[in-house]
C-alpha cells in the first residue's frame, strides 16, 4: 500500500512512524526522516545526560512499538516512509558526541552511510529480525557505528597532532 498524505496525517500512529510526514518524501525518506532528528538532538544537547539518556529510551522503545504497528497498518514490513527508527538511531549517535554542528554534520554523513550501506552485523539484523524490533535495530546499530567511529577517529586525530 502506498500511503497518502491524508492516510500519515490522520493517523496518530502514522504521523509519529513517518516522522510527522518526513517519511513521504519523495526521495531519500530516511535522510528526510534523520533531518527531523537534528532540531531535536540541537534543542537538548544542553540538557543533562541522564535526561538524553532517558529521551533515547523513550525513542527506542516508542518508536519500535510505532514502527511495529505501522507496519502492520500499512502491511508492509519496514515501509520505506517509516523514519522513527532513524530518528532513534541519529540521536543515538549524538548521544554522547560533543556539542557543534561540525560533530553534527559528521554524524549525519556517517549515520546515513552506515545505514545505506548496511555492513556488518547491520544488513543480517535487518534482514532477520522481525517487526518494530527489527525495522529499528538496523538504525541502532547504524547510530552505535556511527558514534564509535567518530570518537575513534577524534582520539586518533588526538594522538597524532
């Protein structure tokens, strides 16, 4: 089923799943979905990380229960427009990466290549896990790359300069 815009919008369920439509973009749904992930990552960074911390979880357990029954509604397993699971797994990157729109930016790049491209463990995952779990766990997983990667590559950039 290809969804419309009345059918993200009318639906509590589909409006969150599809990130308040980014999901419907015409190209690229999952970059769209992951620009909608940047204000939110910006808005919080001053917070504590307990509080961070507790705002991933809500985003992680909401949106694999989200992803799950929009899927289901739709009858498609991992409909291309569901964007919750990337918005969980970029702010799962920026977690604990410092403050700055260049760490963002970087973050951004790795986390759409990590996610596109799928190496391993992320494409087996993708492929074996099933419903909200498992149209999420690829962008975790995607997320946790992109944020070990990045910090990797300061401390090396540390020891060399």
């Amino acid at each position: 089923m290809k969804p419309t815009a009345r059918d993200i919008f009318g639906d509590p369920v589909h409006l969150l799943a599809f990130g308040l439509g980014a999901g419907l973009a015409p190209r690229a749904p999952g970059t769209a979905g992951t620009v909608v992930a940047v204000p939110l990552v910006a808005a919080t960074w001053a917070l504590p990380l307990a509080v961070r911390i507790g705002i991933c979880l809500v985003l992680i357990l909401a949106g694999a229960w989200l992803c799950g029954a929009s899927a289901r509604k739709l009858g498609v397993h991992d409909h291309g427009g569901i964007v919750a699971d990337e918005i969980a797994g970029f702010y799962l990157a920026m977690l604990l990466l410092p403050a700055g729109g260049w760490w963002m930016l970087a973050a951004f790049v790795g986390f759409r290549f990590f996610d596109i491209a799928k190496p391993w463990p992320i494409g087996p995952l993708d492929r074996r896990v099933g419903g909200g779990t498992g149209i999420m766990i690829d962008d975790l997983v995607a997320g946790l790359f992109t944020a070990a990667t990045l910090q990797l590559g300061w401390l090396a950039w540390m020891q060399i300069t």
